[in-house]
C-alpha cells in the first residue's frame, strides 16, 4: 500500500495544500518550507506517539487560533494487494472503511468502480478543532465517516494496532 495523495488544511504553516506522491516521493526545499510538517501531518494519521501528544496552538495556523480554527489532515492510500474490498476485512468491513476507486492517472476518488476508477482505496483522516479548555480531535480511518468532533482520549485506535502489525509483516503504509 501506499498514499497518492495528502490533503493539509490549517495545520502548522500550511494553510491549504493538496500534494499528489508517487510511489517513491522525495522532498526536497529549503529550510522552513513545508517539509516537517508535512511528514508530522503524516504522523498525525499514521503514528501512534503523535496521536497521543497533546496539541498546541501553535500546531494550528498562524499559531494564534480561535473557536473556528480546525486542522484537517488526509491521506488517500491505495496499492492494496487484492483489489477487492472482501481481501481486506481490517480496512473495509460495515465499522470500518468506505471503499473508494481511484483514477490512477488523475488520482480522483469515486464510489464506485468504473473504467477510469480501477483502483481500491480508503482515506484517512484526522481532524482537530481549537478550545481553550480542551483540545479536541477526531481520528477517522477505518471507523466511519468524517464529522463530529471528540476529545482525543475516545479517539479509537484499532486502526493504529492494525498498521503495526502490517508494517510487522513486511507491507508497508506509504
């Protein structure tokens, strides 16, 4: 598997970006360019340590958020070995993941399979919106659809116990 795109709003320096990789990606640029948080975005939505830091307001744009600031993070991995949801019941299952078809050549989503869609995919996410009192964040993958808003410490986290025992077994993520 591997991500062929990554979406960032409002996260660090980047206010909007929408970065297309391939499957070798390199990146390259001078210093305070994009390049860290980048790969933290990428920590967001796939490493376990990162989840459980407690965010700041200097991880939100501009570093001076409000009640309307949010942080949205996602990346649409593809690769999957069978291209067959029924293959892979941890990542697509009625509690899990929504299956998506991919355009290899442009890399848009679809729901459904059709000649220019052809490849299996999921996406993602990992959203956090700005409270003085309490921080809050939501990680989606595998567990449903984009939305409400909970406090990180009922984020659920089969989806991280998942990817380390793939990354065990020699598949990779990205």
């Amino acid at each position: 598997m591997h991500i062929v795109r990554l979406k960032i709003s409002g996260f660090r320096g980047i206010h909007s970006g929408d970065i297309t990789l391939g499957r070798h990606s390199v990146l390259v640029g001078p210093n305070n360019s994009g390049k860290s948080t980048i790969i933290e975005a990428l920590a967001l939505l796939f490493g376990r340590d990162r989840l459980e830091r407690r965010l700041t307001e200097h991880d939100f744009h501009g570093s001076a958020p409000n009640e309307n600031s949010r942080i949205l993070c996602i990346a649409t991995v593809t690769g999957f070995l069978q291209n067959d949801p029924q293959h892979h019941p941890a990542w697509f299952s009625p509690d899990r993941g929504v299956e998506k078809w991919l355009d290899p050549n442009v890399k848009a989503l679809n729901a459904t399979h059709d000649a220019q869609h052809t490849d299996l995919a999921v996406q993602i996410d990992f959203a956090a919106r700005f409270d003085l009192d309490e921080l809050v964040g939501l990680s989606v993958t595998c567990e449903g659809e984009p939305g409400s808003l909970l406090p990180l410490s009922q984020v659920r986290r089969r989806r991280l116990l998942h990817l380390r025992l793939a990354r065990r077994r020699g598949h990779h993520t990205c």
